[in-house]
C-alpha cells in the first residue's frame, strides 16, 4: 500500500452529499433537525464581552446523507463502526467501475481483467444526478449477489455506490449486503462526483465517527490523486 502523505500539489475530490436540515436520504427514514442547542447570542451570557459561541445540535438517523455500513449493520456479531480497522476505510487504492451505460437496472459482473484485490471498488451509474428528487427513490441501479460474491472472490476490501441503494428495493431480502458485510467487506451508499474520478490511480477515503455499538454512519468520502 502506499503511505505517501498527501501534499499541497494533490488533487481532492469531495464525494459525499451535504447533509442538510430536513433533507430525505431514504424514503421511510427521518429527515435531519440541525439547529443550535446554544445560539451565538445566548452564549454571550457564559463569555467575556465580544466572545461568543455557536454549539450546534445534530439529530439523525445513522443511515443520512453518504454513509458506511460496517457489518454490525447487517448482523449482530459483526464488528461496528468503532472496531472499524482504519486501513479498511483510509487511503485504499481506488478501482471506479463505469456503469452509466448498463443495459438495465442490475449490475451483475465485472468488466473482463478487472484487478480490485485490495481495493475500494466504487460504481459510478449516475444515479447522484437525481439527488434530492423523487426520481432518486424510483428505479435506482444495483448490484446483485453474482456481482457481490465475485467481489469477495476478487478480494475487494470495500464497496461503494453512487445509488440509493447497493441492493435492490423490490423485496427485503438485501443480498449484497448479506455477501459483503459477512465478508467483512465495508459499503459506502449514496456516493456522487464519480465522473470525477479516473477508472485507477485515486486513493479513497470514507472515514466515519468511531462510535460503539453502531453499524452505520455518515462520512465526508473523498479521493486523492497525486
């Protein structure tokens, strides 16, 4: 793996979504309250004259805006977010899939010779592009488990999607999920910016809160060309 530290001269691509008071990520979930617990006038109470503060107040289902799943998401004895390695999350070299011209809704193999061992493996279809429309939640593109399990075969250390989802929504049963996190195989949903990105060469980051006890969490994903 290469540890070269990031310099002035690399090229950062933010692919996270802004998490915005009352926007929907997910349709069934709760919207985001972002307010003040302490406004900047009511700090000036606690402060010497011309100090004030702004102490902001975040209420939030885990599953808002660009998020990781760790496999405790999907099963009880998974590792959670807190015993996340950081090497499975930081500076993992990137392999974009390009899938905006798919025959269909389901993405189920890899493109010939494809080399994602080691790799953060991110699906660029194009679907960001609805962000924050109904048509986001209507017909989205996703993998299927052929894909997933050929993903753990190739030894991909983690999985993104610029998609509502990386499984299909028409039943309950969320195979991929099921494949990749019972590998031990992190996902990162609702990725956007991916045009940005070369097919190899980026090195990606999707870091989350180190929190116990939870399987999911926003993150600010981005990658670092040199």
């Amino acid at each position: 793996m290469d540890d070269t530290p990031a310099t002035a001269s690399a090229r950062l691509f933010d692919l996270s979504h802004t998490i915005e008071h009352g926007m929907i990520t997910y349709k069934g979930l709760p919207a985001p309250i972002v307010c003040d617990y302490l406004s900047r006038a009511q700090s000036r109470a606690h402060y010497a004259p011309g100090t004030e503060f702004q102490i902001g107040k975040l209420e939030m289902v885990a599953n808002t805006g660009t998020y990781i799943d760790s496999p405790f998401h999907r099963y009880a004895d998974g590792i959670d977010l807190a015993e996340l390695p950081i090497e499975s999350l930081a500076n993992l070299p990137c392999v974009v899939i390009r899938a905006t011209a798919r025959p269909g809704r389901a993405l189920d193999v890899l493109p010939p010779g494809a080399d994602v061992r080691g790799a953060a493996v991110l699906f660029h279809t194009g679907w960001s592009a609805h962000w924050r429309t109904d048509q986001y939640f209507e017909g989205h593109p996703y993998l299927t488990r052929t894909l997933a399990e050929e993903l753990v075969e190739r030894g991909a250390s983690l999985v993104g999607i610029d998609s509502l989802n990386i499984d299909s929504t028409d039943d309950g049963a969320r195979p991929v999920h099921t494949v990749l996190l019972g590998a031990g195989i992190p996902i990162v949903e609702h990725l956007c910016n991916l045009e940005a990105l070369p097919e190899r060469g980026a090195r990606f980051y999707a870091v989350p809160v180190k929190v116990k006890g939870m399987g999911t969490f926003p993150v600010r994903a981005f990658a670092r060309l040199p």
